[in-house]
C-alpha cells in the first residue's frame, strides 16, 4: 500500500538528491571521541552530513518533528508556550507547509534516518493523531510495514475541557520501527511496582514478614520429550501440562524451602516481593506528561526520553535526534553515557542547547544561517 499526493518523489530520486549532495560537501570534522555533536541547520543537509562517518551506526533516533499544527511557536526567555499569538516573543519554529509538502518534507528524512540507522537500530517518531495515519503509511513505505514495532498512546497533559464538537485531546502518538525485523536493540526496562500493586499481588507474609504469593509447579502445555515431563516425588504434572523447571530444579527449590505444600499435599513455587522485577511497560503511556514550563516549545517528558534511551540503546551507543528543540533528548543520552547527535535549524533551539549545563561538551558545528 502506498500513499499518493502531489509533487511525491520516487525514493530513488530522494536518494539520487543524497548523493548528489554527498558528493559535493564539505566534509565536517566530527570527533566521536567526544560527548557528542549539535549541527546548526537544515536535518536534511545535516545528515548527509553524516553519512561518511555513521552510516548503518546510529542505534536509536527519536524525533518530534512539526506536526503541521498550520502555527508558529514562539519562545519567551521567562515564560515559554507551546502556540502562542504573540507578535513580540521570538519565533522558535514556523509549523505552516501544505500537507503535501509537509509529508514530502518528512519522508526525505526519514530516507535519510534509515540509512544512518544500524541493523540492530530503532526510530520513534513522536507525532499527533491528525497526521499520524498518514506519517504511518510513509513509515510502512520506508521502512517496511514488517520492521513496524509499536504504537504507544502516550498521555501529553491533563484532561481537557474544549468547547468545541470533540472529545477532549489528551494525548499523543509515538510510531516505532526497526531498522531489521527482530533485530533491534529491546532491553525490556521493567516498571517498579507500587506498594498497592505489591499489596494485592502479594498476600501472603512468611514467619519473618516477607510478603509473597505461590504459582503453580507446572505451566500449560505436554511435553513428550524432556525431563519436565517425567516424575517428581512420585507425581506427574497435570494432563495437558508439564513441570515449570526440571524435576532437579523442583527438588533444589522445594530443600530450599521454597515450595509450598496444601493440606493435599499439591506443590506451588514460592515468589517473594521483593524479587519482584517490575511490571512490563505497555503501548499506553501514562505517567509521562509534559513539562508545565519547558525551556523550548512542544518540549518533552525528560523521564519518558530517559526510559527510551534506557529500552533501545546500550551504554556508548550513538543515537540522534535530528528535531533537536531543547536538547533533551540529548541530555538523556548523554545521562547514560551515549554519544549523542542533535541537529535543528532553529536559532532558539542553538541558545537553548548551548546555554543548557547538562551539555556541556558537546560540540557544535553551523552549517549555515537557520531560522
């Protein structure tokens, strides 16, 4: 399936526009010995920059790019907003191109975010819901509808009260691909669970006070080969099902002392609470609300950029946000030790990252004027 709209270049043309570019730049001297780098200046132009150095090495992007909002943003150094009217504030960013321009304008980059991404590299691209449809078959064009891995809900803000026809607006959409089918990077960062989760999992308390519950000794499903099938003091799992752990395994648990035996003498597995390795994270996000006074328009929740750095990166990774804004992003990486990449056209957003404390270091390179 494939989205149709006006002046739509072949991906061969966006690619022939690359190397065009490629073969007539001057290179820039980046040193991945340092923190990272911010380029000053068109995405575009600035990862082609990039492509002599990381191509197929960057193992996360995450971009929050314009969602054509048809609005400016505008930045006040003591109070900044998301949209303001405001003819005397700075203007940050201009979010104004026709839906096809806009959707051309996206998918060149994300020609781009492809190549530099590595196999084991992921991309979430932070959109809202008016334009998400259609950002979502670009992705599946690109990428590949087979590398799609996640739609996340995320919850942006509190409860709206609009006056308009609608439902209140309060949340927004992030879309994750892989660069390779079942290749990225997932390390499976676990929620810690509250004390009223702990309370109603675990109900039980031991002789020395440590809450816990039991699970059964066997799961679903036969095994007609194999030791967790066999006899364990005498018994055979259940019909239809076989030994969670091998007979030996069950034995060194139950010496233990962590199997517990039923009046009828039925086993179950001992878990305690405190063993407890938190709760996977779901596709619905809602404990990562925006800042009330961010330091850039449309800045996001820095807990929400930590967890994704911490998901789909390793320590000394490199991972790039190429809609640079605040720099947060960025300063989550570099939190956890990865060489970070920014790049953004905004003058507002150079003062902000370079007036930011937390990234110091990084080096920053201009690639011409910006907006």
């Amino acid at each position: 399936m494939e989205l149709i709209y006006k002046n739509k270049k072949s991906i061969e043309e966006i690619e022939n526009i690359i190397d065009i570019k490629l073969n007539n730049i001057c290179q820039l001297s980046i040193d991945i010995s340092n923190l990272g780098v911010y380029i000053f200046g068109d995405n575009f132009d600035g990862m082609v920059q990039l492509l002599n150095k990381f191509e197929n090495s960057i193992d996360l992007v995450y971009i929050d790019p314009p969602f054509n909002t048809k609005g400016s943003f505008y930045y006040d150094k003591d109070i900044t907003s998301t949209i303001s009217t405001s003819k005397n504030d700075l203007v940050a960013y201009h979010d104004d191109m026709d839906i096809e321009e806009y959707l051309e304008f996206i998918r060149e980059r994300l020609v781009l975010i492809r190549r530099l991404l590595s196999p084991c590299g992921t991309l979430y691209f932070h959109i809202d819901y008016k334009v998400g449809h259609y950002i979502k078959l670009i992705l599946d064009e690109v990428f590949g509808s087979e590398n799609f891995v996640s739609d996340i809900a995320r919850v942006k803000s509190n409860p709206k009260n609009f006056s308009r026809r609608a439902y209140g607006n309060e949340k927004d959409l992030i879309l994750v691909y892989s660069k390779q089918k079942n290749k990225n990077i997932f390390n499976d960062i676990r929620i810690k669970l509250e004390a009223s989760e702990l309370d109603k999992l675990y109900k039980k308390v031991d002789s020395v006070g440590r809450k816990y519950t039991t699970v059964p000794c066997h799961a679903p499903g036969e095994t007609s080969k194999g030791v967790t099938g066999s006899y364990w003091k005498g018994m055979l799992p259940p019909k239809g099902r076989h030994w969670r752990y091998s007979p030996d395994k069950l034995t060194e648990l139950d010496e233990a002392g962590r199997i517990e035996w039923s009046k009828n003498q039925v086993p179950r597995v001992i878990k305690y609470a405190s063993e407890h390795k938190g709760k996977k994270i779901q596709d619905v996000w809602k404990n990562y609300k925006d800042p009330q006074r961010p330091t850039y328009p449309t800045e996001k929740n820095m807990e929400m950029l930590e967890m994704i750095v911490q998901q789909s990166s390793n320590e000394n990774s490199i991972i790039m946000d190429c809609f640079c804004g605040s720099g947060s992003f960025l300063e989550a990486g570099k939190k956890y030790n990865r060489y970070v990449i920014g790049i953004d056209k905004s003058i507002i957003s150079k003062q902000v990252v370079e007036n930011r404390p937390s990234l110091e270091g990084i080096e920053v390179f201009l690639l011409g004027e910006g907006r």
